[in-house]
C-alpha cells in the first residue's frame, strides 16, 4: 500500500510539473516564441549549433584575429569536428575583428550563443522559409540561409565591412558570423548569426516592418489583450510618425547612406525595422552627468579615425587612449554645444567649438560630419536606439541579400500589370531605394 501511494504521488507530482512546463510553453507561443526544449523537432540542430559555435568562438578567443586582415582571412574556411556533425566557419577573422570593433568580447559572444539555457524559436508572419532562431537573452539572432545567399554575403563581405568603417553609426543589420553545419545523410545547413535590432525588447509595444510600399502591406492586428507578437507593416503605421525632432536631419541621411549602399549591391526588398517604447521619466529627463557626457562621447567620437579598428575590442567610436586627454580638454572647454549638454537625447552631431577650430580641428571634425555620427545612447544596443522626446526607436535595416536577378524582373513586369497604379516591393534597386528614403522622409518630425 506504502509503495502505491508513493508512486501515486509520484505520478500526481510529475502531472503537476507537466502542466507548470506545458504552461511555460504555452507562454512562449503566445509571444510567438517556443522554446526548443528536447520535445522540439530543432532541439537536436540547436544543440549542434552551441556545441559547433562554441569551438568556433573558443578559437577566437585563444587567438586573436590580426589588426591588418589580409585577402585570406576574407577566404578564411575553418572546419571543426566532432561526433556527430562537422562545423565549417566562413571568414572567421573577419567576423571576429567585426564583433570586436561593435565593443563585443568574444567571452561574451560564446556566454550567450553557448548558455545551457535553451534557444528560442521565433515564429513572425514573415514569409520568408528560413527558421529564426534566438538566443536565451534575446540578444542575437541565428537564420538559416540557402547557399546563394551566403554567398552573396561572403563576395561582398568586404565592401560590406568598408562600410561600417566608413559610417561607423550605419543601420545596417550586424552581422556577426557564417557557418554550415554537415550531418551525415541529411543536407548541409547554412546559417548566419545576427544582432537583434530589438534588444532590449522588455517594453517594445509595437514592432514594424516597414518596405515603403503598399500591396500585401497590411497585418491584422492580434485580439485586444492578447499578448502575440505582431509585426506590422506600412499600412499599419498610416498616420503616425516617428518623432525625433533633433535627431531627423540624422536618420534621414543616415538611411540615405544605407539604402545608396545597397543600391550599389543592385538589392531591393530589404525592410527597415522598426518599434519603438514610451520613455520613462528619468529617461526623458535625464541628469547628464560630466562623467556620463565624458561616457558617451567617447563611445561617439573617435577624431580623425574611423571606429572600426579591425582586431581591437572597443565600442563604436571609442577614442583611443592617446586622444583621450585630448577629448577631455575640448569637453571642458565647452566644445560641445550646450543644447546637447542640457539634453542628453539629443542625436545632433557633435560640434566643436570655433575658439578651438583649427586646421587639424577643422579635419576631425570633416571626418565626425563625413561618417554621419552621432551622440551614442550608453545601451548595449547602442547603434539602433535613437531617442525621441517622448518614445525610443529601435531601428534597423535587414534582410539584404535579394538581387535584382531577370526573375525579379518578369516579377516586376507581372506585379504592374496584376496591381495597376499601385506601389509594391519589387521594383528596381534604385526606385526601391528613393521609395524607402521617401517614406521615411514623409512619416518623421
């Protein structure tokens, strides 16, 4: 009778944690999130991609990618084996001195790519095939990518990365890695690793996917109280604006420079990303410290250099040691411009002083205003937040890797006869590009 009731409590107790877990997970999927836990069909992929991504990243760590990359490092194909799949990594170098330059330690990267914590399933109502996977923290992004994709990625990985040199404060996605995985009897598997554009996503209200056009731009919003993740589209944002004030004139050029960019690429059907949360108050009336001013200027400003110093960790922008004393001096002679001392969510470039111009002034200060910067938030996701008086914007452009080929061609001649007179995503790389910067034009203050 004893040993009956005991594995009757037994059984009662396992029911209970059944439903607690069967709770949790009916929790994520109202959030559009599944957890991949050993039920999952992915859960078996996943595990391989930690244990792969971990000896990937471990390699990094015990040596260091070179501060000159060279032609081969671009080249760069690293295989790992183990048990029960081999793992190849695409230009790690590169990627590495990348992550690095973002002000983003390799033990870092492994910590949250590699946790024991589970990754998350991301289910949108994009219509892409590829699977969406998340870190535990929400932090990055893994994708699946065809073959044709990842080598788009990789042909034009330098000019990709000139870029980011280049314009430092880009809204390009990040990203971080390239990898294939090959399971015996089954297909390789091509993935990319990416910086979410919506961390922290805490109190993210609403999130949008936004092509400047309109046919199939419209998302039914979910049943009032629900708690499902919908993205939105263009339609759904008519009428409201993103409010930046100060801070337009710098997202207006910025997504002119990115969008030229990718024109270059001869891309289009790239989506800016979009969501945005209410300020707390002492968010929108922060006490601006020296020491906090000191902070995020020089996470801002690098004078006469580009930020992205490949093979040196450092956050976008970080001036060097030698310049620092430099910095300080034009701070404290009141370099900056008072307005942006008095207002910390101001995204104005910074502006020198004229009692402190001078010839090699004058030339940092081309470079700050040539690269587009700006006042950095002190986040760690600091490229992608721009504050406006009332709301934070997270902001993003992704999904570039759609060539304007001779079948998106006959696609276009198609869409125009189907939909007379009407907008829609697949047009040439440069219309695509002016519609985007247009929209953003029409729908900022």
């Amino acid at each position: 009778m004893e040993m009956s009731a005991a594995t009757g409590n037994r059984q009662r107790s396992g029911t209970v944690k059944r439903r607690r877990w069967g709770g949790l997970r009916q929790q994520w999927k109202l959030l559009g999130l599944f957890e991949i836990d050993q039920q999952h069909e992915f859960y078996s992929l996943t595990c391989m991609m930690k244990k792969g991504l971990a000896s990937a990243t471990q390699r990094t760590i015990d040596n260091a990618p070179p501060n000159n990359l060279s032609d081969d490092d671009f080249r760069s194909e690293v295989t790992h084996i183990h048990e029960d799949f081999t793992m190849e990594t695409f230009a790690g170098p590169v990627f590495a001195s990348l992550r690095g330059s973002l002000g983003l330690a390799e033990q870092e990267y492994q910590q949250s790519l590699c946790s024991e914590n589970c990754y998350l399933q991301f289910i949108s109502n994009s219509k892409s095939k590829a699977d969406f996977f998340l870190t535990n923290d929400k932090r990055f992004f893994l994708k699946t990518q065809n073959k044709r994709e990842i080598k788009f990625l990789l042909a034009n990985l330098k000019i990709y990365v000139e870029h980011l040199k280049e314009y430092p404060h880009s809204l390009l996605v990040k990203f971080l890695g390239v990898h294939r995985i090959k399971i015996p009897h089954k297909r390789k598997k091509y993935f990319i690793v990416m910086q979410s554009v919506f961390y922290p996503d805490d109190r993210i209200n609403a999130r949008y996917d936004i092509k400047g056009c309109e046919v199939s731009r419209w998302t039914e919003p979910a049943p009032e109280g629900s708690q499902i993740i919908v993205v939105f589209k263009d339609l759904n944002f008519e009428g409201q604006y993103i409010t930046l004030d100060r801070q337009r004139p710098w997202l207006l050029r910025q997504v002119e420079i990115d969008t030229r960019f990718l024109r270059r690429l001869n891309v289009l059907d790239y989506s800016l990303l979009l969501a945005h949360q209410p300020l707390h108050h002492d968010e929108r009336h922060p006490s601006l410290s020296f020491a906090t001013l000191i902070m995020r200027t020089k996470k801002s400003v690098n004078p006469g250099t580009s930020p992205v110093h490949l093979g040196i960790a450092a956050v976008p922008g970080e001036v060097p040691e030698d310049d620092f004393t430099l910095l300080l001096s034009e701070i404290d002679g009141g370099c900056l411009r008072q307005s942006q001392v008095g207002d910390a969510s101001s995204g104005d470039p910074l502006q020198t002083c004229p009692e402190h111009a001078g010839p090699g002034r004058d030339a940092a200060d081309q470079d700050f205003r040539a690269q587009n910067r700006r006042l950095l938030p002190n986040l760690k996701n600091p490229l992608h937040v721009i504050d406006g008086p009332e709301q934070r914007y997270f902001i993003g452009i992704i999904d570039i890797f759609t060539v304007y080929s001779f079948k998106k061609r006959l696609e276009h001649w198609w869409k125009r006869l189907r939909h007379p007179g009407r907008s829609f995503s697949t047009v040439s790389p440069q219309t695509y590009c002016l519609r985007l910067c247009q929209w953003v034009q029409d729908h900022t203050k």
